[in-house]
C-alpha cells in the first residue's frame, strides 16, 4: 500500500511541475484567453464620442445590416443596440471617423478588425460603430457584441501556437 502511494504522490508532483513549467512557458495572450474563460461574461462597450446624446429611437435598418454582417462574419452574440445623435458631422471613412471620435488612449485599448468596416475588439468584447449623416447631423449605432469563450480561447491559441513550434535560434 505504502508503496502505491509514493507513486500517486509523485505522479501528481509531476503533473503539477509539467503544468507549472508550460503555464510559465506560455505566452500573454494564450494566458489571457484563459483567463477569460473564467470570468462572467459582462457588458463592455466603446465610450460613445462627445457630444452624442442617447435616443430611444429605433436604429436605421441599413446601419442594422451592417452590424448583423459584422456579428455573422465573426460569429459574435448581440448583447445592446445604443442610438445616439449629434449635431457634429463626423467623417464617412473608417480612420476618418475612429480620429475624429475617439482619443488615443480609447484606439489603443479597443483595436480594429480588418473584415467589413467599423468594429473595435477588446479581448472578448468587440463594439461595431456606424454612423449615417444627414442635414441634422449625424445618427451612430453602437452595438455590443461579445465572442464566445470558446472561440477567443482557439483563436489566441493558434495566434501564439507559433511561438513553440517556430522559435528562431
């Protein structure tokens, strides 16, 4: 008996030193990813720009197709719709608008993604921005979108896969 106990006992000292050595091993965003897994999902959006104030009105169907494109191409859940109105006109191109409407600290922390146009993704949580001008101003939809657990883990995990596999001497 005494003697299957020190091998139970140094089989999960060694599960535990393999575990530890390949936690350090691993890179941020891999570790990252994980770590999100373990949190409740939450509500995270963009900070609407200045001067835009919130509306209960319904948002334009051609603004929606763009955020319903956004939300299949990247396989997303919607978690809010917000409208607001501001009297400023804001630029139509996408790094005209990102320029004017946010500051640096903001474009740092919430990152495009490349695929359509208007979407900000930090970590799990990713914000889609569109704006329509008219004679009054303009008109922006924001929606919240959150990535499944699962797939933020996948996708930061073969982002850094490379980083075991393909190391330089």
């Amino acid at each position: 008996m005494r003697r299957r106990v020190k091998w139970v006992l140094l089989a999960t000292a060694l599960t535990v030193l393999a575990a530890t050595v390949l936690w350090i091993s691993t890179p941020y965003s891999a570790k990252q990813a994980v770590g999100e897994c373990f949190r409740p999902t939450t509500l995270k959006m963009m900070p609407l720009p200045d001067g835009c104030v919130q509306t209960d009105e319904t948002p334009p169907a051609n603004l929606m197709r763009i955020v319903e494109y956004q939300r299949a191409f990247y396989h997303l859940t919607l978690q809010r719709v917000v409208v607001c109105r501001t009297s400023r006109r804001f630029p139509q191109s996408e790094p005209g608008f990102a320029h004017a409407a946010f500051s640096d600290e903001i474009r740092k922390r919430w990152l495009p993604l490349y695929v359509g146009c208007c979407s900000y993704q930090f970590r799990r949580h990713v914000t889609v921005l569109v704006e329509d001008a008219d004679e009054n101003g303009s008109v922006i939809v924001e929606a919240a979108l959150v990535q499944s657990r699962w797939l933020y883990l996948r996708l930061n995990w073969r982002k850094d896969r490379s980083y075991w596999f393909c190391k330089k001497p």
